[in-house]
C-alpha cells in the first residue's frame, strides 16, 4: 500500500496516540480501569501508525494504566518490526528513567 502511494515500503516515522473507550458493566474488572485524566472508566488503546495512517502497533489495557507506561510496548514492536523508523511523535509524555510519574 506505501508503494501504491509513491513512498518508502518501510515507514521511517510515525505518530504515536492513545485514546481512552468507555465499556460495558459486562466487561470483566481485570481487563478495564478508571482513567483519572478524562474520568472513564473502560479501557484505553496506544496506537503507532505511519504517516499514511496505517497501523503499525497497537496494545489495548485497562484505562487505568499511566500515559508515559502504555506506549512502551507498542513502541518497542513497532522499532522490532520496522527498524527503519527512526522518528516517533505524539502528545504522550514519558518521565525520564528514575523520576516519579
């Protein structure tokens, strides 16, 4: 599909984002969690695209979890799968190593 679009088969950057999904009572406890920041109780997704939008990583958790952990997994297999990517962006803030959240 990048080729069709004239560009690069390996992306060589992407943004990252997370959103925060309200669910069901039916969903059990373990796999969703109250978000403080936007008040939801649900799950939030970290997703990694390219620049055409397509999906390079995802990772579903309980909403819960902190902003600056989520992404480092979808990161880490976005960097695995496509070692071309040298640059990633997004509005997710992530605490230096060793400094409280």
């Amino acid at each position: 599909m990048r080729k069709a679009d004239g560009r690069s088969a390996e992306p060589s950057s992407g943004p990252l984002d997370s959103q925060s999904i309200r669910t069901a009572d039916t969903v059990t406890g373990a796999t969703r969690g109250f978000g403080a920041g936007k008040k939801v109780t649900g799950r939030k997704r970290f997703l990694v695209t390219d620049t055409l939008g397509l999906v390079i990583a995802v990772r579903v958790v309980a909403a819960s979890v902190q902003d600056r952990d989520g992404p480092r997994r979808p990161l880490l297999w976005a960097r695995l799968d496509h070692p071309r990517i040298q640059r990633f962006w997004g509005r997710i803030r992530a605490s230096p190593a060793g400094s409280p959240g």
